[in-house]
C-alpha cells in the first residue's frame, strides 16, 4: 500500500565541517501516512510499513540516537516481531544502509539497497515504481535542490509509473521529513510537511513544500532585517518556531 525512500547525504556547510543530512519520504492509498511511516533524527532515518508497526520506526530511530548501527537495530527489532513476515522496515546511517520485505507482503513488493539510500514498496504496480524511484533519487543526488525537493521528485517518478495500485482507493497521503547533524539557526519547516487526504498527494506534497519553503526564505529575510535593525529575531519572526508533529496511530 505504500512506497518510500530513506537517503544519507555527507556535506559542508557554510563553516567548512562535514555534516549529515537524512531524508524519508513516503505515500500511500489511506489518508494520514505522515503519522505511521517515516522518522528521522540526525542519526538515521527509517520508514516502516506493509502492515504497519509504528514502534518499529520509533524504536529504530531511539536505537539509532543510542549508537547502534542501522542494520543491527533494525534486525533487532524484527527479531523481537511475531508479525515480521508481513512488515517492511528500512533505512540509513551515518555508516550504512538496511532493507527487509517480509514474505508475506502483498505483490508487488520488494526494496533496493544502495550506497546512501533505500526504496521499498508493497502492493505496487510492479517492481518498475521502486526501481523509478531509486533512479530519480539517484540522477538528482546532490543537486543544488534541497534534499526535501529531490524526495518529492523521486516520489513523483515512482507514481508516474503506477505506485499503489488500489484504483478504488481514492483517499491519498504523502509525508517527507528531512534531519541534519548541522545546527540551525531557523530549522526549515519545508523538512517536515504531511499531505493527509488527497486524490492528488505528490502533487499537493509539492505544492505543499513550495509555499512552506517562500514562507521560510520570507521568514529568514525578516529575520535578517530584524538582526540589522537591532530588533530581536524571535520577536520579530514568532511564527518562524518549529511546530511538533501530532503522533497518530492506524494501520
């Protein structure tokens, strides 16, 4: 019912310090995807779904801050879950990649691993939506885009090949959330955006990421003005502060 990607990327930033950055992205035919599939932190980032045990993600992403390596925390945790032949868990850190389809997912299902990033999807068109994403991901790794943008474009090419193929299925959702290691002044709240019921999820995700991100770049000008002025940032751009997502839970 839904496909997604996990991605690692090494930069420098403005100070010249090698940094990380990680990305998931993820849509599906049922509303409200954001709340059960993708996590991140700046060490790691995993998306779990099939049928969908969201303290495989959470707990994957605590075991991950705690130092254990992707692979290991995720096998872990599989190991501990009677319900494991029919999960999908993936993800990166900072060292490595991991993908498991269990075999009792629905067709089509499958994940590629490559260096830096993972893609799985279950009850598929076919093995072409996986392999499109994985392609477009990999042509724009990189770019001069922002990793958020690049994952909408990599979920685009996996939903122009067909994506989740339950046509009576009209309610849609997409999420994407993005971490670093680097430490921001303003977090852009474009890292973080959640189309919960749509016909249309990647296009309204973009739509979605392209108003959030004038809004910061908007946010960070004030803020700049502010700074020459002598005029505290926070009072000038109230609305410039980091939102917590709600949890949810559904299957």
């Amino acid at each position: 019912m839904t496909f997604s990607i996990c991605v690692r990327e090494e930069y420098e930033d403005g100070e010249g310090d090698d940094q990380h950055r990680y990305g998931v992205a993820v849509t599906t035919r049922l509303p409200a995807v954001g709340t059960l599939c993708p996590f991140a932190s700046e060490n790691g980032a995993v998306a779990t779904q099939s049928l969908v045990n969201v303290e495989l993600g959470r707990k994957g992403i605590a075991y991950l801050d705690d130092g254990l390596a992707v692979g290991d925390a995720l096998q872990s945790l599989l190991n501990a879950d009677d319900g494991s032949p029919q999960r999908q868990l993936h993800g990166v850190d900072a060292e490595g990649t991991f993908a498991f389809s269990g075999e009792e997912c629905n067709d089509w299902y499958g994940h590629v691993e490559r260096e830096g990033y993972t893609v799985a999807g279950n009850l598929l068109t076919g093995e072409s939506v996986v392999d499109a994403t994985a392609e477009a991901y990999s042509e724009n790794r990189g770019g001069d885009a922002p990793l958020a943008e690049r994952l909408i474009d990599a979920l685009e090419a996996g939903h122009a090949e067909g994506g989740d193929k339950r046509e009576d299925l009209h309610v849609q959702s997409a999420a994407l959330l993005v971490e670093t290691t680097e430490d921001r002044e303003l977090e852009p709240y474009y890292d973080d955006l959640r189309v919960d019921a749509t016909e249309t999820p990647v296009a309204d995700l973009r739509e979605t990421y392209e108003l959030a991100r004038e809004g910061f770049e908007m946010a960070v000008e004030r803020s700049e003005t502010a700074d020459d002025d002598g005029t505290d940032a926070a009072e000038a751009e109230p609305d410039a502060a980091e939102a917590e997502p709600a949890d949810g839970d559904a299957e």
